[in-house]
C-alpha cells in the first residue's frame, strides 16, 4: 500500500531554456506515494515541458530528477518508462494503423495484465470490441485508449497531459472518476489540466506554472483563494474580484 | 479480454495480421504455388531448373529489405552490400579449405552469414545510436555498397591473395560448389536447396513480424517516439532489424555464389543496389507474400530482357518503379487485391 | 614553403570538389527535405550538355552557362511531372529520383552511346618550386566563394529569398501568410537542378564524360549533404565540405584516393554519433547555449 511520507517522483531545480524562452525555471516537485496532483498553468507556461523533462524526451538544462529515491536524470526515456513511468501526449499518440488490441499488446512489453489496466479497461467501455482499429474510435475513446496503454506498462507515477483536452463534460467527469478509482487503489498520478471543473472534482493537491516557474501549491481551497492565482490563471483581473 | 498469450508462432505465421494470405483461400493459393515449385524439375531440364533457382535465390534479400522497410521503415539502398560480402567471404573461407569441402562448405555459410551481420552491426550502431533522420540511412548504405564495390575493384594483383584464393578485382573470383560428402549441391539439387531455403526464410519472417517483436517494429515505423515511451529501446529494435535483413542479403549472396561459382564487384554497383528496392516497392513492401512473388517475376523478367542482349532492361524496370510509386504506392499487389475487393463489392451490390 | 602551398592547393581542390559535388543536393534539401538520388546524372546531363554546346564551337564559359539553364528547365519539368506528389514523403521520393536516375543514365547510353567527346582543360599550370597547379582548379575554388556569396545574396537579400526561408521554416504557416509554397518549392528545385548541371559542365573537363560518370558524385556528394546536415544551407555546405576535405587530403595524400573516400565515409558516421543534425546545428547550439550562459 502506498506510504504517503515517500517520496516517489522528486525533481530539483529542474532548468528549461528554448533560446530565449525560458520553458522550466528552478523547478522543485516532489510527489508522494499514492497522491493525486494536478498541475494547471496558462498556455505555454511550461507544464507540457515539465512532463518532457520527466520522460526524458528533452534533456534539462540543469537540475535533477529522481524515480522512487533513484536518480533517472541521465537515463533515456524508455529506461524512465521501465523504471515506472507511463506517459501520455497532450496531442492523441495512439497507433492508428493498428487496432485496440495490437496498441495495448505494444503497451504490454509482453508482460502481464495488472489489475489497474484491466480495470481502467473494463470502466471506459474498451474491453469489447478490441479488434476495431483505432480508427473506429471516437476523440475521447482515443484519449481512454491511451491512458489504458500508459497503463498497461504497470507504471508507479502516471503522467497525462490534458487527457480531458476535448471531451464532453460527462466524458470529462467519467475520466476523472476513473482516474480517482485507480490513485484510491495506490498508483501516483499527475495530471495537466485545464479544465476547472475537472481540477476541482479531481485533485488532491494542485500546482500552478507560470512562465516555467512553480507559482503556487496547495489544495484546490488554497489556490483559488489566490488572487495572484485568479489574475494569470483564472483570467480575472484584480478588479473584477475586489 | 485481450490476453490470451498468442498460442503457437507457425500458427500466427499463417493467421497473424500482418501480411495478406492469412484466410483459406491465400493457404491454398500459397500450398499451390509451392506443389508447383515442388513438382517443376518433373518436367523440366536440369538447365531450365538451374535457372529458374536464380530467379528465386534473390528472395531472401528481398524479404529482408521488406521486414526493415515495409514493417520497420528504414529504407535501406546497400542490402547487395551485405550480398557480396557473404558472398566473398564464402568464397574465401571454402576456396581455402577444397581439401575438405564439407567443412569448407559448413565454415564458409558461417563466415559469410557472420561477416555480413557482424558489418551491419558495426554500420548500423553508428546509424542507429546516433537518431539519424530518415534519410540519412538510405544515403549511407547506398555509399556503403559503392565504396565496397570500388574497394572490391581494386583488389587485382598478388597483394589481394587471401590464402590459396585471389579476390581477383574486376576480374572476379572463382567460387566452389557447396558440398556435403561426395554431395554437390548443382542442378536438381541446387534447385530444391534454394527452394527450401525460400520458404523457410519466409516462414520465419512471418513469425517475425506477426510475433511481439514485430508488433514493436511496426509500432516504431508508425511513431518512434511513442514506441519509445512505451519502454521500448527503439535503436536496438532498428538494429536488430538491420541485422537480420542484412543476414538475410548475405543467404541470398550464398546462394549466388554457389549458383555461380563466381562473383565480381560488379554485385554491389549501383545499377544492383537498385534492384532489392524495386522488387520491394514494386510488389508491396509491407507485405512479404507480394514482395516473394513480385520478386520472382522481376528476377525472371530482367533475366529474360538482359539475356536477349536488351539494353533496355535498366530503363523498362526504372519506368516501373517510377509508376509504381506515382501510381500505387502501396505497391502493385496490394493494390491489385484492393481493385479485386472493389470489384467483388460492387457485383455484390447489383 | 612550397609543400604548404601545395597542401593548400589540394585541401582546396578536395574542398571545392565536394562543394561543387553537393551545392544543388544540398539547396534541395535544405530548403524541400526532399533527397534528389538522381543528383549525379544531372550532372552528367550538364557535362553532356557542355560537350555537345563546346564542341559545336560555343566558348566555354556560354557552354556552362547554357547547360546551367538546361539542366534547370529539366529539373523543373521533372519537378511538376513527379517529384511534387512526394512533398512530405521523403523516403519515396528518394525512391523514385532513383528510378528516374536509372532511366536517365541507360537513356543517356543509349541514346549517345558510351563516350561522348572529352572537354580540354581550360587554363594553364602555376609553378611554385617544383609543384604546378593547375589553374582551371584555382579557378574552381574562386567559383565556389562567388556561388556561395551568390547563394547567400539570393536567401538573404531578395524577396525570393525571404519567402524560400519563411517556407522552409513552416510551409503550413507561409501557405497561410500568401506566400506560394508550391511555386517557391518548384523554383527551389530547379535551382538545385541547374547548380548540378553547372558543377556537371564545370567538373566536365577535370574528367571523362560518360552515361555513368554521375556515380563518381554519389559517395562525396552525399557524405557531404549527411555530414552538413539540413539546417543551414551554406553554413553547412561551407562546414562540411571543408571539414571533409581536410580530413579527405592527407588520408588521399598518404594511402591513394580509395582510402580518402574510406576516410571520408568513417568521418561522416563518427561525426553523426556526435552531431546527428549535422555540423549546421554547431551553430544553433552555440546560440542556445550562448542564451543559457
Ligand atoms: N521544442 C521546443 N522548441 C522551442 N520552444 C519550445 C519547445 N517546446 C516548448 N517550447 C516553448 O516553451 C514554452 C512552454 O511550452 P509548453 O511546455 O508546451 O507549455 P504548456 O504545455 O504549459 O502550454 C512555450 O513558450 C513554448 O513555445
Ligand atoms: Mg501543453
């Protein structure tokens, strides 16, 4: 069962430049066993960067990256992802020249099924049909699929960008239990987001980005009691709230 | 559910997904096309069964090619590279050892299959570690064959003896015969040898690409990254695919040497190096079935074109290409079971 | 003294080989990502053209011209009749520039036979100590700077220019700013076409003219293109053709000309471990680092 004072994924002093762009900027995360973080940020603040970084998919300029007390900063990405990490992409990456079957089967590496997976599976409806190709599938199903595939590589942290990006409200709210279900059952999880509402329904702890940098971080109460917060992130100026 | 582990490799081989011919009616066409392979020396000469082998001693390279550019997507132009050094080496280590031609035989297979993998894994860990763009692969096999070709040229003369074999430059190199006992593989012989040889190379490509292993290599051709990202070593898969169609190009050079009994630089020249490409694009390169046929029928094409002295052989397969790629992408036999299915529908719906 | 001009001379003459050699393939692929495998017989087409223009009587120099502009209108033809329908397909198009590369060197031999008349060295030789070079060479290192100071005009102060680099930083985005994408790629491959057909007919007289005379091009031509890399057009060309050449001359020098092309191929793929974007991104990554420090 998870131990909520260990530390699973930590990330020290994390450094992102894109030329003059500074995408990640001094940042310090820590994520303990079994939490649910969602982190919220306005457009091109960095948290699709911060994922990046994590998955090794961009080296960091400097700082640190540790998976269960184990450095991983120099480990390359799918030696990150046999380590425990699963990923998604903010734009839909499931395989569209294959069916269902054939994505998860890739996902598997050929081991066994864990009970998250099937259970993930089983919830958004996927588990019958699996020889469809991806093809046949509806936006949001694509986005389940790819979350089933993240996890059907029996990750310790899962990381999904904007995995809501585009769905209906009860497609949003449907992920988002789902997405309880499996952090209630032990597996640490951070979510990118935009979606307020399912933030809200979601999170546990939330972390804001602005401009690469960690602006805030506390309980959904705490954040949206900010107004700094409000101001870049919520979109309403000072103004309007005073 | 998805998981009941895939039940035995032979059997996936023929119902897997990933090529056509996977349904009764492509068992039976493909047992047919064997019987008649099978039953042809019955009623052919020795000559006609001799040459007949050479039109099918390309297939292994060319399905080779297919595995790492129709499912892997690398594209490779120096396929005949890993051909001629096979073949070299063959001929080097058993024209040594004609005292005992059965262990010559056996240590020149070795050699030969061992010396063209152990080039690819050399070539294709510069290649393959370093993340190159696509096209940087095809570009640097191409200067591979040629530089080999050059090199093979230049060895006329003394200084080129290995042993009791001279390489012989342009003028070439006597090879013997493959021997086992007081058995030579010539005619018949030669002829069910390479046979066999075909077929077992494609049933072993169609574990390949329809077990897990095939599946990642698809997946990698589809989208590096995500493949990379699901925990897979994405330049080790490429790699291993390099080798083994690499090996593959060296079975065929085997063959082509002990068919022969001679080879020259000339193998690996430009005007060769094209040709594994055009067979595997012509027929249908993510299928092996249309690669191993269309192969056949090219080999026996510009055989027949060439040998009535047809300077237009080059030119009528250049064309070919060209249209093929302009035409039908996807190759001319999927693109002809795409019209068949399109025919059969439309009588269906009147 | 002499033996350092005579280094020089020959590092020059390596690099300006492999300049001339790669300078089409190079704009091509810099500005389309598109690989023009039938590079080498364009060429060959521009030294045919030379030959047959030279010994109708024109001088030289109009000779080169005109094959230039022959080989450019051919490129374009071709452009619109095939390479077109592979934009974005890169490995296709490699594929069928090989097919057209094919058909072009059989025709050639078939249509002009196996020879066609050799071109004289133009020019004299320089003595310095006991070395002589050859003028015509000096020659070609002088037109190698004017064409790529001509190139670096053509991109950096004309119009042209401005719009060949916004497409080839996002087709989508300058398709959307009005530009005509299609028109700038079109022009961009028959510029490619006709430097080939002008390093043909350059390169003409330096050696016999015959159908398969583009094969010589392919192995130099493309460790260059590899080795430079697709960011920068004439940063790369520059960078590699130079950094080749210097490890090409004393290899050749020491072993004979097949060793330097060994040399050369070993470079290319030890220098792709350690830069796989080519030397081109040197630079880039001296600017982002600049930005960090
Ligand atoms: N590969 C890249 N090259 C250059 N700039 C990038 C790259 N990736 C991201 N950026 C820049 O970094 C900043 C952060 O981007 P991103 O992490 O995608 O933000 P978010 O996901 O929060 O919207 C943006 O200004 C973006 O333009
Ligand atoms: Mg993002």
């Amino acid at each position: 069962m998870p131990d909520p004072a260990k530390t699973i994924l930590h990330a020290i002093g994390l450094q992102k430049r894109f030329g003059g762009v500074v995408a990640a900027r001094d940042v310090d995360f820590a994520l303990t066993e079994g939490e649910l973080r969602c982190v919220i940020g306005p457009n091109g603040a960095g948290k699709s960067t911060f994922f990046a970084l994590l998955a090794g998919i961009q080296p960091p300029d400097a700082g640190r990256i540790e998976l269960e007390g184990e450095d991983i900063t120099r480990l390359k990405p799918f030696q990150r992802v046999r380590k425990g990490l699963g990923l998604t992409f903010q734009t839909n990456r499931t395989f569209h020249a294959m069916t269902l079957r054939q994505n998860l089967d890739t996902a598997g590496r050929g081991g066994e099924e864990p009970a998250p997976f099937r259970a993930a599976l089983t919830a958004f409806g996927l588990d019958r049909g699996l020889d469809r190709p991806v093809t046949a599938l509806a936006h949001h199903e694509r986005q389940w699929l790819e979350i089933c595939m993240a996890l059907r590589g029996r990750p310790s942290v899962l990381l999904l960008d904007e995995p809501t990006a585009g769905m209906s409200p009860v497609e949003t709210r449907r992920t988002s239990d789902v997405l309880r279900e499996l952090n209630s059952g032990g597996l640490s999880i951070i979510v990118v987001e935009h979606d307020i509402a399912f933030v809200r329904a979601t999170a546990q702890m939330v972390t804001v980005l602005h401009q690469g940098a960690i602006f805030a971080e506390g309980t959904m109460a705490e954040i949206t009691a900010r107004e700094d917060v409000r101001a870049i992130y919520l979109g309403k100026v000072r103004e309007e709230t005073a | 559910m998805p998981q009941k582990r895939r039940p035995n490799p032979l059997r996936a081989a023929f119902t897997g997904p990933h090529d056509i011919g996977r349904t009764p009616p492509g068992w039976a066409l493909m047992g047919l096309i064997l019987l008649g392979f099978l039953l042809y020396p019955a009623t052919a000469s020795a000559f006609s069964a001799t040459n007949v082998a050479y039109y099918l001693l390309n297939i292994p390279m060319a399905l080779g090619l297919s595995l790492l550019w129709g499912y892997g997507g690398i594209l490779s132009f120096g396929q005949v590279a890993f051909f001629a050094v096979a073949g070299y080496v063959y001929g080097v280590v058993a024209g040594n050892m004609t005292a005992d031609p059965t262990l010559g035989s056996i240590l020149g297979i070795l050699a030969g299959l061992g010396a063209a993998g152990l080039l690819a894994l050399i070539f294709g860990y510069f290649i393959f570690y370093a993340r190159v763009a696509a096209w940087i692969v095809p570009i640097l096999t191409l200067v591979l064959a040629l530089l080999l070709s050059t090199f093979l040229g230049l060895t006329a003369g003394s200084a080129w003896k290995v042993g009791d074999v001279a390489l012989g430059g342009y003028n070439g190199m006597n090879i013997p015969s493959l021997q086992i006992g007081n058995f030579i593989f010539q005619d018949y012989a030669f002829y069910y040898l390479t046979v066999a040889t075909v077929v077992l190379c494609f049933i072993g490509l169609r574990i390949r690409v329809n077990s897990h292993r095939g599946q990642v290599l698809i997946a990698l051709r589809e989208d590096p990254l995500r493949t990379e990202l699901l925990g897979y070593d994405v330049r080790l898969e490429q790699l291993v695919a390099f080798v083994i169609a690499a090996v593959l190009s060296g079975i065929s050079g085997l063959l082509y040497v002990t068919w022969g009994n001679y080879i020259t630089p000339s193998v690996t020249s430009l005007a060769q190096a094209s040709l594994p490409v055009i067979w595997v694009a012509v027929g249908g390169r993510d299928s092996l079935f249309a690669v191993m046929i269309l192969t056949f029928l090219l080999n026996q094409l510009t055989y027949v074109l060439s040998s009535a002295g047809n300077q237009y052989a080059l030119i009528i397969t250049g064309v070919l290409l060209v249209a093929v790629m302009l035409f039908a992408p996807e190759g001319l036999i999927p693109r002809l079971i795409e019209l068949g299915r399109k025919a059969l529908r439309l009588k269906e719906a009147t | 003294m002499a033996e350092i001009v005579s280094l020089l001379y020959q590092f020059g003459t390596n690099a300006a080989f492999l300049l001339l050699a790669a300078l089409g393939l190079i704009v091509i692929l810099g500005m389309m990502n598109i690989i023009n495998l039938a590079h080498g017989e364009f060429m060959m087409l521009g030294a045919y053209a030379a030959s047959a223009a030279v010994h109708r009587g024109l001088p030289f120099p109009l000779a080169v011209l005109l094959s230039a502009v022959a080989v450019g209108v051919f490129g374009i033809v071709l452009e619109r009749l095939v390479v077109r329908h592979f934009y974005g397909r890169e490995l296709g198009a490699l594929v069928v520039t090989w097919g057209i590369s094919l058909i072009l060197s059989q025709g050639t031999l078939i249509a002009f036979g196996p020879f066609m008349a050799p071109i004289a060295i133009p020019g004299g030789a320089l003595t310095v100590g006991v070395y002589s070079f050859s003028t015509y060479w000096l020659f070609l290192m002088a037109i190698c700077v004017v064409l790529l100071a001509g190139l670096g005009w053509l991109y950096k102060a004309t119009e042209f220019g401005l719009q060949a680099r916004a497409t080839m930083q996002n087709a989508a985005m300058a398709r959307a700013l009005g530009i005509r994408v299609e028109r700038v790629y079109m022009i961009t491959f028959g510029l490619g076409s006709a430097l080939a057909g002008l390093s043909g007919a350059l390169l003409a007289p330096t050696t016999s003219i015959a159908p398969f005379m583009g094969q010589q091009f392919v192995a130099p031509a493309f460790i260059t293109v590899v080795v430079g890399g697709g960011a920068s057009v004439i940063g790369g060309a520059i960078g590699s053709s130079s950094l080749l050449s210097l490890v090409e001359t004393p290899v050749s020098f020491l072993m004979g000309s097949f060793w330097g092309s060994i040399a050369l191929l070993v470079t290319a793929l030890v220098l792709i471990r350690i830069l796989p974007n080519g030397v081109s991104s040197l630079r880039l990554r001296r600017r982002t680092r600049g930005a960090r420090g």
